[in-house]
C-alpha cells in the first residue's frame, strides 16, 4: 500500500543495527527535518518505509525504525527544514525542544 502525506516532518534518529538503508550513511542529516512526500507498507512487514528527499535531492524510502515526528504543516512545502531550539544557545537540548524554523 502506498500513500501521499501533506505536510508531516520527521527528523532522523537512525538505529545501530537498524534495517537497511541506513539513513546517515544514505545523504541525511540528523539536524535536518524531511517533509514525508509519501509512504509505502510492504504486506509482508509490519514496517513502513517513508519516501524522503535527502540533501543530495535524491528519492530514498527510509525505514520508520530510523524516524520522528516533528510536526504537520501545511504552510510549508519544503522538502528539508533546518531544525531549531531554543535550548541550543544553551547548549541544552532535548528532542522534545526541537522545532522546524520557519524563515
């Protein structure tokens, strides 16, 4: 099953031993958000592989073991958002304090 997503971004947080590609050695960047331009779920997996353009603007299908929501928003149709907090001038960031900045 394949389906089209508006607007959601996930940031990459790749898994040691993780399923194949890995996302960090394929292009991607964990300071980066990657808007979901769609996902596909093979029948024969419980696993769900979202299609992402990475930094090279090449089409990969990256496995959800390797991703996290950042945000829906339908404002933006960028393929790639700059992940920013207020917690990094600090030095002191979580997950929970990253946002996408807007320009």
């Amino acid at each position: 099953m394949l389906w089209l997503e508006q607007g959601l971004y996930l940031k990459v947080k790749e898994m040691e031993n993780g399923p194949r590609p890995l996302p960090l050695q394929s292009g991607f960047n964990s300071e980066t958000a990657y808007r979901a331009l769609g996902c596909y779920n093979p029948s024969e997996t419980s696993d769900a592989y979202y299609i992402l353009s990475n930094d090279r603007d090449e089409i990969w299908f990256i496995c959800n073991r390797h991703l996290r929501t950042v945000c829906l928003s339908g404002e933006s149709v960028d393929f790639r958002r700059p992940l920013v907090s207020e917690q990094q001038l600090l030095g002191k960031m979580t997950d929970a304090d990253i946002r996408i900045q807007h320009s």
